[in-house]
C-alpha cells in the first residue's frame, strides 16, 4: 500500500500558513525563514504534504556540517582517515503538524532524510548525518533510530552513512 504523502523541496507554491508543530521556533523558521535559507543555499527544506494539495503538514532541513574528529565514538574513528574534522549532513530541523502527532510522520520524514543523504553521501561525502535534539523526547527518539551522542554535546546526535546504508540494503 503506497502512502497518500509526498516530501519535496520547499516552492513558493507550498502552504506554510497553518501549518502548527508546538514549538515557536520550529513554526516561525518554516513561515519565516525556510524559503530564504533554501534561495541563499544555507540549507535544503524538505516539506511534508498531501498531493494535489499544497499544504506543509512537515518538514526537515539539510545542509553540509563539520564535526571535530575527536566528537564520534573512538571505535568509528579508528576506522576513518586521521583529518581533524569529518563532512556530514546536517539534519538541522524535524517538525511535524500537530494535527498529525503519533501517527509515524516523524519517523516518515527521518526515512526520507536519511536515504537522501545517503544518496547524496556518494556525490558530496558525508560520513553521518548529524542531528540537534531540541529536548530530551527528542533525543529519545533519534536513540530510537539508534543515532549516537556526540562526546561534546548529548543533544547532539550522529548516525553514520555505514548504518544508514544498511538501514535500506
């Protein structure tokens, strides 16, 4: 059975209007600032909806990050190259309609951020896709998806592109 939603980069033709996740910051970055970050090419927002509608019922954003080498598990970093920093994916934002909370979509926009980094991961490397928890329910759930703490900051989360490519074998 195929889903009725679709996730495509932000347009100016998307509905950004209503759309409410419970957190400020994540609803004024969509209305306010998401289609300027996407026209200077600071990050790529990715929109949730139901086609033919236009309406934004969620989101993500990617954009390419650094982290400190010495930031990831010593036993993955054994097995990298001896550069101080390490390219990856940065999944800055994650945010959901309320009107669409428990129902998966969530965990729908992580699937699909992930297996686009991995796509992209063979043409601009990366070697994780890296996230910023806002709160402690939001660690809970990247460590669903089993995501990894960086050393410096346990809000800041990392999947490495190994794990996610096995996620989709």
């Amino acid at each position: 059975m195929s889903s009725p939603y679709r996730i495509e980069p932000l347009g100016k033709h998307h509905d950004r209007t209503p759309f409410r996740c419970g957190t400020e910051a994540l609803d004024r970055y969509l209305k306010q600032q998401a289609r300027q970050d996407a026209e200077k090419y600071v990050a790529a927002p990715f929109v949730l909806l139901v086609p033919p509608g236009a309406e934004v019922l969620g989101y993500y954003t990617l954009s390419a990050a650094v982290i400190d080498v010495s930031d990831i598990a010593p036993e993955l970093s054994k097995s990298l190259p001896r550069y101080p920093q390490l390219p990856v994916t940065l999944m800055g934002r994650l945010a959901v309609d309320q009107r669409l909370k428990g129902q998966g979509r969530g965990a729908f926009l992580l699937m699909d951020a992930l297996q686009r980094s991995l796509q992209r991961a063979t043409d601009i490397a990366a070697m994780a896709v890296v996230v910023d928890a806002k709160d402690d329910a939001a660690v809970a759930f990247y460590r669903h998806f089993d995501f990894t703490p960086l050393q410096s900051d346990p809000r800041r989360l990392y999947l490495s592109m190994k794990k996610i490519a096995a996620l989709f074998r």
